[in-house]
C-alpha cells in the first residue's frame, strides 16, 4: 500500500501532485533551495483556483535526510531529470516512480538510477505557481498512467498510484498502454514547442491558421507518420489539441528557456522524434530540422558568450599595448 511519497521537483505541477497527495498520504518534497523548505515548513502549500485549501509537507533539501518510499513522482524538466534523481534513486528501489516529464526518454533515464518499478505518466493538467508555498491550479485534465515495460511494472501497480492520485482529488487514470496518449502529447508538444521557440510568439489563434497553421499542420502529420510506423494508435488527435490550445495565448516553457537562455527540451521532443524515425526508416525532415534549428539557438547562446570573453580578452590586450 502506497502511503509515503516524495515528490522531486515541486515547480507548479509538481507542487500540485503534492498538495492533492498530502490529504491522503505522507508526502516530501525535494527541493533544491533552503528558503523553498523554509517556506513550506512555515506556511504549508496552499492550492488556489479550481480548488482552494492549504496543506502541511515535508520538505528537504539534503537526500540524506529522506527515508524509503512507496512512491515517487518525478516532475523536475525532461534535462533536469537525471541530476535531481541521481541523490534518491535507491529510495525507491522497492517502489514505484512516476516519470511525469515531457516528451520520450526520461523514463530509461530514471530507470538506470534505481531497481523502483517506472510508471509512465502523460498529463496536460496545468497551474501557475506564484510562490513557493502558493500555486494556483486550472486545467483540470487527467494524468495518464502505464506501465514502463523494460522494468517490468505490474499493472496493479500502476492502478494504486492511480488510485491514490484520484484519492487526493485529482483526476488519473490507469492504461494498459500509455503509450498512445504519450505520443499525442509528444507530437502536439514537439510542434507547438519548437515553432513557438523559433517564432517568438505564444500558442496563440494563429498556429491553426495562415503559414504558420500550415507548418504546424505538417509537422503534426509528420509525427503521426511516425508514430503510425512504431505501431501506435493515436489516443487523441494531436491537430484538435493544438486547435483548442491556441486559444489561450498560453507562452510555451520552450520559449520561456529560449528567451531566458535555458537549455531546452528539444531533445526529448523533435529530437525524440526523428531518433524514432531514424530508427523505424521513416523519414522526418521537419522535425529533424526543428531539432537542429533549436541546438544551434542553444549554441549561439555559448558562442556569444565566448565571443564576448574574446572581445574582452583583445580589448585589455590593446589597453595594455597601448598604457
């Protein structure tokens, strides 16, 4: 019976995932900052809304402080995953994790860092998070839950995380395969993600219309032809996703890292795909070109930056000549 949980990553989803667990079982939170368990040991988490209460955590900064647990759930970033789970993995070596990361791969990931059984998890439910002790929660959508096969994850096992998540007041639900609606949400993220990224704009009305709608329109089709080859039925259609979510002027994290100079998820994304396209002998130029279009963002961010030192290295060069 699943009754301590850790959550790594309490950004605005994974501070959700805590709120909702902590009505029902004992849950912590890994944190990196001292302030951010300060903040949650002092005030609790408090839930605004679509739903409204305050709750008591554990919070920790030092994995060495944590004991075992039943379940964990990961929802650090896709690239973050790795270097937050490394410290914990043995935590879980007789339980379950979830990885609730974007895109394909994390789970391998934390599969090579514990003996735990991995979930696969794929979720579109959304909030903002205004503190660290503060998040507001919105879309009010289910998590999907699988088992991860590699690691041999029993059904039953995926059904009591389910369970439990439901329990807290969240919507989830247990499949079979999660698979199908993964890669919806891989092909709807990837798109939408990297045309945001290199476009500058947020998913707004005109990724289903004009130019841009028909880039989007292409690479959507691109991955469904993919996917279509690695033998997965769509669970949802990933162009009616991207039809409703461009309503909302939502600014896509993508664009968030590009603008701030973060390194993206594009790897796990349009990345992810032309790997699998690589693999299955399909071809996929958009999404290759997506992928190389935003590394080389990535690496002009370092260039710059050596190009900078450079600039200053000659300039103090030539003031010394010159004193």
């Amino acid at each position: 019976m699943m009754k301590k949980v850790c959550i790594v990553g309490a950004g605005a989803i994974g501070s959700l995932y805590a709120a909702h667990l902590a009505r029902v079982a004992e849950v912590w939170c890994l944190v990196r900052r001292e302030e951010h368990a300060h903040a949650l040991d002092e005030r609790g988490l408090r839930v605004s809304g679509t739903h409204d209460f305050t709750v008591q955590v554990n919070a920790e900064t030092r994995p060495d402080r944590l004991p075992h647990f039943d379940l964990g759930i990961v929802a650090t970033k896709a690239t973050q995953a790795a270097e937050a789970f490394r410290p914990v993995g043995h935590l879980f070596d007789g339980g379950a994790i979830i990885s609730a990361q974007n895109g394909l791969g994390s789970e391998e990931i934390l599969a090579a860092l514990t003996r735990g059984k991995i979930i696969r998890a794929c979720t579109f439910m959304s909030g903002t998070r205004h503190s660290d002790s503060h998040v507001q929660y919105e879309l009010d959508t289910p998590t999907w839950l699988g088992p991860f096969e590699p690691t041999g994850t029993p059904f039953s096992t995926v059904k009591e995380a389910a369970d439990l998540i439901v329990a807290g007041g969240l919507k989830a639900e247990a499949l079979e395969d999660c698979r199908p609606a993964q890669w919806s949400k891989l092909i709807f993220n990837a798109s939408v993600n990297a045309v945001s990224a290199l476009t500058d704009l947020p998913h707004c009305r005109e990724f289903a219309e004009g130019f841009v709608g028909d880039l989007m329109k292409e690479l959507i089709e691109e991955g469904k032809s993919v996917a279509a080859a690695a033998g997965i039925r769509l669970q949802d259609d990933p162009w009616e996703m991207n039809r409703i979510g461009c309503q909302t002027d939502h600014p896509t994290s993508m664009l968030y890292d590009v603008r701030h100079r973060q390194p993206t998820e594009i790897d796990f994304l349009c990345g992810a795909i032309a790997r699998e396209a690589v693999r299955l002998g399909v071809p996929a130029p958009r999404h290759t070109a997506m992928y190389q279009l935003i590394k080389g963002r990535e690496l002009s961010w370092e260039w710059e930056s050596d190009a900078r030192k450079t600039a200053a290295k000659h300039a103090l060069d030539s003031y010394r000549v010159a004193k």
